[in-house]
C-alpha cells in the first residue's frame, strides 16, 4: 500500500476518502464511486452513484465474521440486474479506497480520475451474501462476506450413492467441455423460454442440466422441448436477443447410462449403480 495514502489516510485536514465499488461475476462487472463524479481506475471507469452509503469495515474477535454493509438505489443497474436477472454464480466485490486531489476537489471542478495521493488500494474484498429492498422499496441493502469466509464452505464429499456426484466438465470428470460446444441463433426469447434450431438437433433432454452462454453471461437449462428450453432465470435484453448468436452444452443427470451414451466416459464414472435395493442384515440373503 503507498505511503502517501496512509499519509492521508491518518490526517483530518488531508484526507478526503473516495470509495469504489467492483461487483463482478465470470462473465459480468458493475463499477460505481462513491463520489460526485466519475472515476478512472486501473482503465476502468467507475460510475458516479448518488446515494451510496458503506458501513465501517467491521473489526470483530473472529475474522470470519468480519462484514460489509452497503446501501445502493434501487434503481441502479447491479440491484436491478440481481432482482430481475440474478446470476448463477457468487457475486464478488471489491471495495477500494483512494483520496481525492484537494486541489481540484476542493475547488469543485469535477472529472474522471480526479484521485490524490498514492491512488487506491484494494480496502476490503470479499462476496455478496444477501440483497434485499427496504420497506419503501427504495433502496437496497447489501450484505458482503469476507473472502476468507469462503474457506469455510465444505469442499466435494463423495458418498456411498448409485448417482455420480462428480461435476460434469471437471476436472475429476475428465470430459472435455469444448468437445460438445454447439453455437446456434436465437429465433424467441421470452422471459425464461429460448427457441433456437440448435436444440431441435437432439433427443428431449439432452441440454438438461448444461448452459446456454452468450459473450457476457450464462442460465442453466432446467428443460427442453424441440426447439426450445427453459432457463433457470431469465437473460436481460441487453445479454440476449433474436439473431444473437450463443453457445449450447448439454448436461447430465449423473446416471452410468448417459455418462456411456453421450460422453463415453464410463470409466471415470464415480457412482455405484449397483447398490443392492435390499439389506441382507434385515432380509437375509436370497
């Protein structure tokens, strides 16, 4: 971290804090600044955003329970975005802190990148946990977890069980996720319903549990018809549109059969589908 910050950091008459704000997911980021005017950073610009309000970083005996409170407008596009087209993935964030030159802050003149000091540091990373609206619906309350939090979460147990419960694509799995990329056009879009020829070229099923992906963003398929799917949320109209070209991949219901037919890959299959149906301690053996 620079020196001049904290030289800055540390002083009343000096310090004139500007706060960033980075969502971002895979495929998708949201930049605002807690400031007047727009931000540049890193070549990134960082949105002037009325209204916000972000809580003190909390100092508790526990770093795992160390959090983040924010306050956003409703009617900014990361709350909207996650009301209307949450997606599938953790939402990560990154707040920076940085001090505004005096000079040209105080004398109000206004402008991206106006920044003193040693510029910005990294103040406190982490991941969305929950957003949700007041009571007048006016703005947003965001609560963020620590990255050291997600240390905690339990890792890939494998039980005694008929299904695999390996993810398909990974690297247990072994199947190659490039090899079944299927790129088509969008014919409709509504809400959660796409229709694309692409579909039609395989049995009922077969995209069950795999994704449709455009450049910016990603919905699981949780059905399919012919032509069509249904997607586990809906795609903005700015992530997908008729004409828009995507790219399809299949999934798995995790049984011995599918894994055979549709990927070859029996043998890193990890279930056990010949699991007696009955105990011999209670029936005996037969």
């Amino acid at each position: 971290m620079s020196t001049s910050f904290w030289s800055e950091e540390r002083t009343v008459q000096d310090a004139r804090p500007v706060d960033l704000l980075h969502f971002y997911t895979s495929g998708r980021n949201w930049r605002y600044a807690a400031a007047p005017f727009d931000v540049g950073y890193d070549a990134d610009t960082y949105s002037a955003q009325a209204g916000v309000e972000i809580s003190a970083v909390e100092v508790a005996r526990n770093v795992l329970r160390s959090t983040l409170t924010i306050q956003l407008p409703w009617s900014c596009a990361f709350v909207t975005d996650c009301l209307t087209a949450r997606p599938d993935e953790p939402i990560a964030i990154i707040n920076y802190r940085g001090h505004a030159s005096v000079t040209t802050y105080g004398a109000g003149t206004y402008g991206a990148g106006i920044y003193g000091g040693g510029g910005f540091v990294a103040w406190w990373r982490g991941y969305v946990r929950t957003l949700r609206l007041d009571n007048e619906g006016r703005r947003a309350n965001i609560t963020c977890v620590p990255t050291v939090r997600m240390l905690g979460r339990t890792g890939l147990i494998l039980r005694y069980g008929r299904a695999c419960q390996v993810p398909l694509y990974s690297t247990r799995c072994g199947v190659t996720k490039s090899s079944y990329a299927a790129s088509g056009t969008v014919l409709t879009v509504s809400s959660t319903t796409v229709t694309a020829t692409i579909f039609g070229t395989q049995s009922d099923g077969y995209w069950v549990g795999g994704t449709l992906e455009t450049s910016s963003a990603s919905r699981m398929i949780i059905a399919h018809s012919g032509t069509s799917v249904t997607l586990a949320a809906a795609f903005s109209d700015a992530e997908l549109a008729v004409g828009d070209s995507f790219t399809a991949y299949p999934g798995c219901d995790h049984t011995a059969s599918v894994c055979a037919s549709r990927f070859a890959n029996l043998l890193n299959y990890q279930g056990q589908p010949h699991i007696p149906t009955q105990n011999p301690m209670v029936t005996g053996v037969k």
